[in-house]
C-alpha cells in the first residue's frame, strides 16, 4: 500500500492566505482476508507506538473464548496468533477485548473474565509480551477494590515518557453499585477511573475521573500536543447522558467537563460511545445523540491540543445507529465513521471533514447483517482500515477492508 502524500496550496501573497484544504474522498473499499474462525466478534484495531496496527477479536469455544490477534502487514493481515483462552471470558458486543503495541515488540492485551456468577460481574485482566505476541506473561489486574461487579470499556494509552509507568488505562468501574439505589444515582451509580500498569504488572496511580457516568457506552483516549484527552458519555443525576472529556494535566486526570452539551435525557445506557483522535494540535471528537428524538452524528474539531474545540459539525442524521470512530488522516482533515440502520444490512459509512469543517462525501465501506457492531477504522500510510463484525450461516464472522485515501491535487 502506497502512500498519496497530503498537498496543502498556500499563496505566497499574505492578503489571499492558505487555501483550505478540500476534504478527501475515497476509492472503492477492497476487502481484506483475516485468518479468524467460525464464533468470531468484537474486533478492536489500535495504532502502537512504533505505527504497528494490530486486530484483536474473541472466538467462542464450548466454554467462555480465546483472544487473538494478527498484525497488519504490506500485503494484509498476518496469520492469527493466540493469546489467552479464558473460561470465564465475558463475551459482548459492545465491550471487547485489546492488543496493543508499545513499542520495541512490547504489546499489552486486555481481556474481560467473570468474577462471579452473575451477569454483569467481571474483571478487566492484563497480560504483556516482550516478544511480539509469541508468549505472555502472568495476569495482572488495573483495579483493587475486589468487588463483584462490572469493570470494562477500557481505554490504553501510552505516556510519551519511555519510563515506566509504562500503559494508562481508563475504564468503567462499578465498584459502587453494591450500594443501596436511592433517588439520587451517585453514591451507587458507574464511575470512571484510570490506573498505570508498568512492564512488571505492578499497578499505580489509581485514580477516580468522575464519579457518576453512563453504563455501558465506550471510552475513548487520544495524545495530543497538550497530552491525553479521554472522552466518555457521562450521567447526570437526572439523567441526562451528555459526553464529557477529562485532560491528563501533571500526572493526573481532571474531573471531567461537559463536552456536547445534547440534553440528551434518557433512563438507560444508549450503549453509543464516542470517539477521539488527535495528532499534535488537531483533535477531534466525534459522537452520537438522539436528543431531539432524531438521532444525529456530530464532530467538534480543536486546533490547539484539545484546548478549545470549534462549533459542531454534522456529518449524518436520520437512520443512524451510531457506534462511531474518527481517524486523523492528513491533510488537516479527519475521518468519521459510522453505521447506518437498513432493512436486512447495514451499512458502514465514512466520511471526510476538515478542521474548517468542510465535508467530503460520503461512502460505503460495508455492510452487516448485525447492527449489534462497533465497527473500527484507524488510518496508515493513506490508507483507511475496517474491521467489523458480520453474520454468516447463523454464526457471527469478521469483515475487514481498506479504503485508499484520495488527497486533493
């Protein structure tokens, strides 16, 4: 896959300016073949420190699942490798597993497992590699408390220190819902909170983000030129379920702040996280509401590390489900994705816009017999990769595909 390089026309005359960029489009998707069995779901990419893209996903197996993973090469994805199978895997569509590269063939898996028998009781579990995948350490956990509740929707990221603390994590923690539910939520209601895990597995920095959020919806991490931005859907006492953000300032997370705004007030989880990427000084958020009874898909833009964020812009509206993801792809231009409701498929679509808040058009990537999928996308080399879970023969499947990035000229 080669690269198409990102041309930026700027006038030399100081009266005419630079030119906004025109948002990029995209050529045909071309699928992409990945060495994953029969029971296959819950795929995740993520981009490591040293560029590697990794897909990570879960296979069934008569008890609880294995996670695997396989790395994208030049010609597509690499033969699967194995990393735990765990027969108290909790299996979900909506809180998956990871692998990620932090550099040097050190790679960091998290996996959720049952800590008790009830339905909503498990545990975010951690193992590491130092040789790319071949072997794994012991398991290690990111939180203490030891109760058997819901822990998951992790969040990895990397301190751009080389030292150790070596990974942050942010996750869902609900380790207050063994307390009594009154008219007010908070004392018994989701938190979020974060803690780093070093090469040894030992835990540290154990902190408390907010204390009242949203059940079940992704959290999102992105480095910027000002440092990490975490973004998640909160809860309000009434109940509205609006996304905040939360910045890594001095070796600690702030209290998170409102971030869309929506009004949105609903009395259960929409199960629809958001989205941040960043590169340097760009970030961008991406989420969805319904808060005026139609269900919309917004983006907000900074240009100064996440400092302040523009106006929003609207990228889809109407039959839209949501489960979105952006990408940073040059350009001054981001990608949002999303999935669109159909009939009997659903589509994956994608589309351009600028820090100026110019759209491009829109495209398919895909479609999918389940709308119960978060589908991802990360970019590499001007190129857009897919992963998604599908449906065949009764039996849930993975998709992947490429998508080339055509910059203006």
């Amino acid at each position: 896959m080669q690269r198409a390089l990102p041309i930026v026309v700027c006038f030399a005359l100081a009266s005419v300016g630079c030119v906004e960029p025109i948002p990029p489009i995209y050529e045909e998707p071309v699928p992409l073949s990945l060495s994953s069995g029969a029971g296959a779901l819950g795929p995740r990419l993520t981009v490591g420190a040293d560029k590697d893209v990794l897909l990570s996903w879960m296979e069934r197996r008569d008890e609880g699942a294995e996670l695997r993973v396989s790395r994208l090469g030049d010609d597509g994805w690499l033969t699967a490798a194995d990393v735990v199978e765990d027969p108290k895997m909790f299996i979900n569509w909506a809180d998956f597993p990871s692998v990620t590269s932090l550099g040097d063939s050190h790679w960091i898996a998290h996996w959720l497992s049952y800590s008790a028998d009830q339905t909503y009781s498990y545990d975010v579990l951690l193992s590491q590699s130092t040789d790319a995948g071949q072997s794994w350490s012991a398991v290690t956990s990111p939180h203490s408390d030891g109760t058997p509740t819901e822990h998951g929707f992790v969040s990895l990221w990397k301190p751009v220190e080389e030292s150790d603390p070596l990974a942050g994590l942010v996750w869902l923690d609900g380790r207050n819902t063994v307390n009594e539910a009154g008219d007010d939520p908070s004392p018994s209601g989701m938190t979020l909170r974060a803690a780093f895990v070093d090469a040894d597995g030992n835990l540290s920095g154990e902190q408390l983000i907010d204390e009242l959020i949203c059940d079940c919806c992704q959290t999102d991490v992105a480095m910027s030129s000002k440092g990490p931005i975490a973004a998640y859907r909160d809860r309000s006492p009434n109940e509205v379920r609006d996304i905040s953000i939360s910045r890594f300032v001095d070796g600690r997370w702030q209290l998170g702040e409102p971030f869309s705004n929506d009004g949105w007030e609903i009395s259960a989880c929409p199960v629809n996280g958001p989205a941040i990427a960043a590169d340097g000084d760009l970030v961008a958020i991406a989420w969805f509401t319904a808060a005026t009874g139609t269900p919309f898909i917004n983006v907000r833009v900074s240009k100064n590390g996440g400092k302040e964020f523009g106006e929003r812009v609207l990228i889809a509206s109407g039959a839209v489900l949501g489960h979105v993801d952006v990408a940073y792809i040059g350009d001054s231009s981001f990608a949002v994705s999303w999935l669109r409701n159909g009939d009997d498929l659903h589509n994956i679509y994608v589309r351009s816009v600028t820090t100026a808040g110019a759209l491009g058009k829109i495209r398919t990537v895909g479609r999918t017999a389940v709308s119960h999928t978060v589908p991802q996308m990360i970019a590499r080399d001007g190129f857009l990769i897919f992963a998604w879970t599908d449906e065949f023969n009764d039996e849930s499947i993975l998709a992947s595909a490429s998508v080339e990035i055509a910059y203006a000229k």
